[in-house]
C-alpha cells in the first residue's frame, strides 16, 4: 500500500433512512451477569435507555466484508489491508509498517428504534422489554442429544433509524463512491445482519433514504443531492 496522507474536507453528506427488520435480528450483548432464568444469549442494548440497538459497527463491518466478497478475484477472500481502493477510500485502513493509517470517508453511526417503533413494540406482550425469546435445539446428528438454548431476538417489524456521514474529500469521486456504497446497500439487504443468518435471522429492508449537503461558505448542491438519492433508491429491495 503506498504511504497516504490526510485528505481535505470539501464538505459532507448526510445520509438518513429508516431499517426495517423483516425477521427477528440478534447482535449478541454483554451477559457477564446471569441469574437462573435468564436468557443464555441476550442482544445488544442502550445503557440508558434499555431498548435494542443495532451498533454502527456492526452495520460497517457487515457491508465492508460483503463488497470485498463481491469484488475478491479467485476464490479466497483477500486480507483487510489489500481491499480494492474503493473500499479503502470509503471504510478506511489501518496503518502499516511505513505507511500511515487511510481515515473512512464514510462515519456510521449507532442506529436506535425509531418512536413510532417504541410506541407499537412497548404495547406488545413480548418475552423480555421490545424482545422475544426463540427457544432452539442442536441436535447431535450421531447420538440426538439436544442442547437447548434461548436467543434474545428483536422482534420482525421493528424499524431503525439509519444514519450516515460522508466527507467529501474530492468532487470527482462522490458519485463513484455512492455507487460503491449503494452495492453494499443492495448486498446487505440480500444478506442478513447479526448473527444466525443461515437460520432466518437479521433480514432487513432499507425504505425512505434521503440525502443533505453541508458546506460551508456555499450553497447546498440540491441537484447533486437528487442524484444521490435516485442512485440509492435503486438499493431498496421491495418488502
């Protein structure tokens, strides 16, 4: 990798949608304390407010690796640090040896349930607060022993508010890289999120993305943003 240097800061987009879950989602929290009863696999939540989070670098990490997959040579996924240059660009690379660290482009942000969400799970008779609990077997093919578990789920339905910062760093490459991003878009949503996907879990859909442009000493590219947006609207998988 060659020797990178800190780009400028022409301006940023801010990106807002709204996730939707379309089965039960479960991204593993902290369970260092488990009384008899509990849960054996609870999910990821608020500190403060309890309810379900879905974390930004869970969303990250998901999207980055389904690109790099998609755009692998061979058949052998490639390491981190020898991701093709729109990935790097948009998600970043670490520093290494002589060569400096490459910053995101792209900045994630922790996604909360969204009010009207709130409101409607709140109201629900569910298993835990805004949870349910999916009771599961694995079953040892050779002697049928069971092994019983509970998964903590969110629940299918409920929805997300998804947000994203890019800095626009040259005005040649935004559409370039909104078009890398609206891949990883259309990837996640034929993909899943969180952990036991090839059992049905962590489907979503992506609805409603808008997009803003912030610059300073300049007036908003409204037009620039309508491209934006259509290209992104051409992620959004139907429900």
């Amino acid at each position: 990798m060659e020797q990178q240097t800190q780009g400028v800061l022409k301006g940023k987009i801010d990106l807002r949608a709204t996730l939707k879950l379309e089965s039960g989602l479960h991204i593993g929290g902290a369970s260092a304390f488990a009384p008899i009863g509990a849960v054996d696999s609870p999910f990821v939540r608020d500190p403060l407010t309890k309810q379900p989070i879905i974390p930004g670098s869970s969303l990250k990490g998901k999207i980055r690796t389904l690109l790099a997959k998609s755009m692998a040579s061979g058949y052998v996924l490639n390491p981190i640090d020898q991701d093709p240059e729109g990935i790097a660009r948009l998600f970043g690379a670490a520093a290494k040896g002589s060569d400096s660290g490459r910053p995101s482009r792209l900045q994630f942000f922790d996604l909360p349930l969204t009010e009207s969400s709130v409101q409607y799970l709140e109201n629900l008779e569910l298993d835990t607060y805004i949870g349910e609990i999916k009771f599961e077997n694995s079953i040892d093919r050779l002697t049928a022993t069971a092994n019983p578990r509970q998964i903590e789920r969110v629940p299918a339905g409920a929805e997300f508010s998804f947000r994203l910062v890019y800095n626009i760093e040259r005005d040649d490459e935004i559409l370039e890289d909104m078009k890398t991003l609206r891949n990883g878009l259309r990837l996640l949503q034929m993909d899943y999120l969180g952990g036991h996907g090839s059992r049905g879990y962590g489907r979503v859909s992506i609805h409603d993305i808008g997009a803003k442009h912030f610059v300073l000493d300049a007036k908003p590219d409204k037009a620039l943003m309508k491209t934006i947006e259509t290209m992104l609207q051409e992620a959004l998988c139907e429900s």
